[in-house]
C-alpha cells in the first residue's frame, strides 16, 4: 500500500537548493514552461523557487499539464514522500520506465524537486489538487480508531470485501470513485449495511452521521488503479480530408463576406447609432435588429460586432447619452487593402478575451440574456483554449479536419482541470467563428490562417499570412445583372460607391457567393429621400448593371417618384400640405395618425402638434411618401451624417504572459546568476561578521530592547541601515531613548553615538 506519511516541512527550503543546482539550460527551460515565474523579474534563484512554490503559480502550472501528467502526478502525491515510482506506476498502470519521462518533465516545470533521499512533489500541488487526489479519501493513519485486522495484507481485505452483503457492498461501489464520504442515518435503509462496513472498518466514523471510505481499502475496490480510465496518451482525431486549394478558397470566401459585414454594420452604425444600455452593451431589440440588418443568425451576429468592437472599430462614443458608433479608426481601416483588413480582424480574435457565443445565453448565476458588447462577454479563458484548439488544427497535415466530439475530447484531455461541458461549447464556438473569420475553410486549417495563427502567437510580422490570403479573396466586383423580379444579383462582393447605392436604394435578401438585393417601394423611398431623382436613380442602375433595366423595376421607380413629395411636411408646429386632397382625407379617417391630431386648416393643408420629423416618421410608416418643406416652399434633403466615436488612442493589445522568447530566458537566467552569487556572498559576510545573528525585528521591539539594555548597561547587537542602504552590524551600548532616538556608544569608541530607531533592522542582546 502507497506511504502516506506526511511531508517534512523543509520543501521551499529543498526546492530552492534543487532550482540552485539547476544548469542554466535547465533554468531557461523552467522558465518557458512556466512564463508567470519571469514577470517581475525575480531578484535571485532563492526569489525565483519561492514564487515557484506559491500556490497560485503551482495553479498556473497545473492548469499547463494534459491529463497524462496531471494523472502521473496524482499518483506520485498517492505513492508518499519521497515518491515511490514502482507504487506510481502501479497506479497508472503503467511501468517506470514510461512514468520515467513524465517525472523528468514533471521536475523541468518545477513540480518535483530532488534531494538525497528521493524526489518530492512540491507542497503546494497537494494544496491545489485538494486534501483527497484522484477521489481518494485519507489514509488509515489519518483516521481514529484502531488499525482494523485486515490491514496486515492485501488477501486479507479482499477476504472482508468478498464477505459483504448486497448493499453493504452497493455503498461501497458509489464510494469507490469518489467522493469519498457518506451520511449513513441510524434508521435509514442502508443502516444495516452501514453498520456491518463500520464494524470491520471498511467505512471509518466521522463526526455526526458522516463515514469516510479509507483510501487503502478505496484502492482495492479500484483494483489498484488511481483513475477509472487511465489515459497518459492522447485521444485520436476523426479526420475528414480536403485538397488544401479548396481549403483556401472556401477561407477566401468567408473572409471577403466577413469584411462585407463589417461595412454593412457600420453603414447602419454611422446615421442610426444605437444606444448604450445603462449597464452596458447593446439592447436585445438593437442586436436583433442588426441580425436582421446583416441577414445573418444571431450568433454571427454576435460575432460579426464583437470582433469589429475588439478590432478597435466601433467603441462607445462616451457621451452624455451614449451611442455605439464606429470609431474614426474604421474609416482608416476601409481604405486599407482587403488582405491588410482581415489581417487586423483576425489578429483582433486571435488575442481577444471576449466570447461572442455567450451572447444571448444566460450567466452562470442566473438572470437576464448576456448582451452583445457588455462585460458579461469577457471570458479570459477563451484565449486559451482558442489556442488550444488552432494548435491542434496546425498539428495536422494541411487539408485535414477533425471533427467536433474528436477534437472537443482532444482539448478535455489537453485541459483536465476545466469542465468539460465548458470545453465543448467553447470548441465548437472556436470552430464556428474561425470558419466565419477565414482562418479555416472547410474546417481545415487554411494557409492563411496557419500563417496568421503562427505569427500571433510569436509575435512575428503577418505580412506573409496577407499575402496568402491575397490570393484568394474573390476580387470585388463593379457591376449587378438586374432581374425582372424586380431583385438585382451581384456576383462577388461590391464595394465603394456602388455598394453605398446598392444599400441605399435595395436591400439585401441573401447573402453567398453573390449578394441577391431587393427593390421595393421602402427602398426607392429611402433613395428618393436621400435627395435622388428618379432619374438619376435609373440612370445609376444602367450604368452598375450588365443587363437591361427590366420594365417592372421603371414602373416602380416611377409609381414612387410620382408619389413621392405630393404630401409636403412644414413647421407649425407642423403642417401638412398635399395639392392631392383625397391624400389629405385618407390621412384624416386613418385611426393610425390619431397620435398626431390632424386638424384641417385649408382644403390643401393640414396641421399638427407633434414635431415635424415625428409626423414624417409616422407617415412614412403608414404607407405614404411625404417630404419635408423649407420655409420658401421647397424640397428639404435631409443631410445624412456618419456618426464617429471621438478620437482615442488605440489600445494596446493584450500582453499573454504564455510567452517567453529566448532573448528574455537568456537575460533572466544571467541576472539569476549574477544575483544568486550578490546573495551568497550577502550570507557569507554576514556568518562572518561577529554576535549573534540578527532576525528581522519591529520598530517597537527593538525600542523594547534598547529600553531594557539602557536601564540594565548591557550591550546590544542591532543591524543598522545607513544613508547609502547598507545594513551594518553594530554591538551598541544605549544610555537614554529620546524622541525616536537611542543614544550611546558603540565598541571600540567612547564618543556618544545616535541612531534613529526607524532604521533599525534587527536586535538581539549581546
């Protein structure tokens, strides 16, 4: 049975001679397998094991290991202190020529630590894994009672666990593998069983009604094993395979329509900001306008505005009454090449901390649908596991994909310390938005994305992931085909003034490999309103279209120009003028205008109290074409303004503490060095110096003992910082204490001396 007596209490003492005899190689590999240990940089090596042993940098390293490790470490915690690598590998099923090298990449991270008599596992990572690893309970030593028979042998605790009765044996089977403690209630159901398991110590009391399953006879009931399934390996990949040229040109296609998206949001953004909630983020009614908008699902949706917003494109124009808007860097970024606009989308997901799928779920604690753009959104682990999942798509040759239950089990084995219902949400969200962004194409890497995935992460330059993403943008297009349905097709992405037009005066039905646009009498309107004549507008469709302008699409340019501007809207507050009266009197039996108090002044003209953009927005509604008037008399152009955020300063992007490049070990490990020789020679000097050695005192205590050694003449030892910070060990003679002052001589010397008590280090009786 494993040794379960308890650790000497020397580990950060042993941990910092074992970092110390450390080659520099050794350290440098320390240091990148655990990144957190170098920042702040620490001052010597003694610094650097006692950061190293800290419980939340053993967590940080913990939270590294795949489940092959953390499983192997489970076991050598199990086995005792030092480790007993035969009873470790018994427990993994394994042999200790394989557990061999899991220990020795165990102890590069700083987990294990050697001395004469063995090797240790570090303090803290009992701590971490809690009071009972793997499930298992405490050992017999630990609990009260008397060592029970069957503890002499193996044979003989299988002899008691044979004998026992159908439920007896039922309660040890949902102990077996954790938790390992019960309520057993004296008359209950099971009590019967309870008390033939507690009478061979097969289950140890605790207090109230609460048993404990010791861990020896846990281990038995396992057949020897500390896991139910072991798994030091990986799980395998179900791999589809593609050719990689049509990879990237599906990639290629998702990143040119990602980049159509973001212009659609901020063409919308710009005239119409939408408000900022009062506890922040975007209103449900917003947000499902905008997927209405996009003619997109709500998740790409969220999407599609969380990656603009981490892009720097759109921010809070902090206002008094504020409005999310795009940001003066999005009119920067429109004019930049495609290639060089998804790089700066793609590097934005790459290193961000939100998780647009969690927009529209509920939070953990309960409560209200997460909004799109509010804090809810940040979850710092994504950017891991956002990682994690890339990392195994740039494993595989090019062209493969896994598919989403391989690689979520994949990222569980990867990352055995966070839940598993978590990790398969998260990847499959990693994958959904990689393929939307063009990182993947087919749900395969593409050439790009390896390309822009590999520089992030080294924080190299991306040119070479713009230009292969260069080649495979569809190229954008300067003409529609005009359909007699009254729809026109675009066959590949439009862009500048055309598109501007296209949104303008039609909407977008479906989007794809071409963009199908819908003319109705809303959207000639909205043209019309802009200040186009219908003319002008029919001319701009022959001039976009390689097909004639179908005859449909002239009448309906024409019933809505020829209505368009009968009905006038002036200030009265407002009046109503139609040389049409019948428009007039359909407006007045309309229950619908009712709000606006329509009031006949004039056979030709009405008025109303509501404000003259209020009476436009509710006709426009209920089906009529009305304008507004100036004071002479003609057509106001409403002026279509591009809202802008004020101008900021970029942020920085996020610092991920996961790298250390070799310039930085090779810095560190000399100042370690360096710094370790400045402390050797600090404690040689200070062995040698004469009197006893002085601890780290109090203000108030060393005033305490000068006090005493005044009123008795004794001497006393004090460590003494100077003007310059040096600390001198000085054998003083008080004679009075004044005003935070000690007054007297020192040895050697009969001229008085003065030494403030603030810089007292340390004091100790001669």
């Amino acid at each position: 049975m494993p040794n379960s007596s308890p650790r000497p209490a020397a580990a950060v003492r042993s941990l910092a001679d074992d970092v110390r005899g450390r080659s520099d190689e050794q350290l440098r590999a320390l240091v990148r397998r655990r990144p957190d240990l170098a920042r702040p940089a620490p001052s010597d090596l003694t610094s650097l094991a006692a950061r190293a042993s800290t419980r939340a940098s053993v967590q940080r390293a913990l939270d590294g290991l795949d489940r092959g490790h953390l499983q192997v470490l489970e076991a050598l915690v199990v086995s005792g202190d030092p480790v007993d690598l035969t009873v470790a590998a018994k427990l993994v099923g394994s042999s200790v020529r394989s557990l061999e090298r899991f220990v020795r990449e165990l102890w590069d991270r700083g987990l294990l630590w050697r001395s004469g008599d063995g090797q240790h596992v570090v303090r803290a990572v009992s701590e971490v894994l809690g009071p009972h690893p793997a499930g298992l309970g405490p050992a017999l030593a630990e609990l009260p009672g008397s060592t029970p028979a069957w503890s002499a042998s193996d044979k003989a605790l299988d002899k008691v666990i044979a004998s026992a009765p159908g439920d007896a044996r039922n309660i040890l089977d949902l102990l077996t593998w954790g938790p390992p403690f019960g309520t057993l209630s004296p008359g209950g159901p099971m009590a019967a069983a309870g008390s033939w398991l507690l009478s061979r110590q097969l289950l140890n009391p605790l207090a109230g009604e609460n048993v404990a399953l010791p861990r020896e006879v846990a281990l038995r009931l396992r057949g020897g094993r500390l896991h139910r399934e072991c798994a030091l390996t990986a799980p395998k990949l179900t791999i589809t395979s593609f050719q990689q040229p049509s990879v990237d040109d599906a990639a290629g296609g998702q990143a040119s329509e990602l980049l159509g998206l973001v212009d659609e949001l901020a063409a919308d953004w710009g005239p119409r900001p939408p408000r900022v909630l009062r506890a922040g983020g975007l209103s449900v009614r917003d947000f499902k306008r905008l997927a209405t908008i996009l003619d997109v699902d709500q998740p790409h949706a969220a999407f599609v505005v969380e990656t603009a917003y981490a892009a720097g494109l759109l921010a809070d124009d902090g206002s008094l009454e504020p409005v999310w808007a795009p940001t003066p860097g999005y009119d920067d970024w429109q004019q930049k090449p495609s290639a060089n606009r998804w790089v700066r989308l793609s590097r934005a997901w790459l290193s961000s901390g939100r998780a647009p799928h969690l927009v529209g779920s509920a939070p953990g604690g309960g409560g209200s649908p997460i909004n799109a753009l509010s804090g809810e959104v940040v979850y710092p682990p994504v950017r891991q596991l956002r990682g994690d999942v890339l990392t195994e798509l740039a494993a595989l040759p090019e062209g493969q994909a896994p598919d989403l239950g391989s690689l979520a089990d994949r990222i569980c084995w990867r990352r055995p310390m966070r839940r598993a219902e978590i990790i398969g949400a998260v990847t499959a969200a990693v994958l959904r938005e990689a393929e939307w962004l063009g990182i993947t194409g087919r749900g395969a890497l593409s050439t790009a994305g390896r390309l822009i995935f590999e520089a992030n992460a080294t924080a190299a330059d991306p040119a070479a992931a713009e230009a292969a993403i260069d080649t495979h943008l569809p190229s954008p297009v300067e003409h529609v085909l005009l359909q007699a349905d009254l729809t026109a097709v675009a066959p590949g992405r439009l862009e500048g003034s055309l598109a501007q037009f296209m949104r303008l005066v039609a909407d977008v039905e479906s989007r794809g490999g071409a963009t199908v646009y819908r003319f109705s009498p809303q959207s000639v309107r909205r043209g019309l309103d802009a200040g186009w004549s219908s003319a002008q507008v029919l001319a701009a469709l022959r001039d976009a279209s390689r097909t004639p302008v179908p005859q449909p699409l002239e009448y309906l340019v024409g019933d809505v120009a020829r209505r368009h501007g009968q009905t006038r809207v002036g200030t009265v507050s407002a009046y109503i003028r139609s040389d049409d009266t019948t428009v007039l009197e359909t407006m007045l039996a309309d229950r619908e205008l009712a709000a606006l108090q329509l009031r006949r002044v004039a056979p030709t003209v009405v008025v109303s109290q509501a404000h003259t953009l209020v009476v436009l927005e509710m006709l426009r509604e209920n089906g009529f074409a009305p304008v507004a008037e100036t004071t002479e008399g003609g057509v106001q152009i409403p002026r279509v303004s591009q809202h802008r955020t004020p101008a900021r300063r970029s942020p920085a992007p996020p610092k991920v503490s996961s790298v250390v490049d070799e310039e930085q070990t090779e810095t560190l490990v000399s100042a370690l060095r360096a710094g370790e020789e400045s402390a050797a020679y600090e404690r040689a000097r200070a062995l040698s110096q004469p009197g006893p050695r002085l601890p780290s005192t109090e203000p108030a205590v060393a005033l305490a003992l000068l006090r005493e050694a005044s009123a008795d003449s004794l001497g006393v030892w004090i460590g003494y910082a100077d003007s310059d910070g040096r600390t001198k060990r000085i054998l003083f003679y008080p004679k009075r204490i004044e005003g935070g002052r000690a007054y007297g001589s020192v040895e050697g010397s009969n001229v008085e001396h003065t030494f403030s008590i603030h810089r007292i280090t340390g004091a100790a009786v001669s």
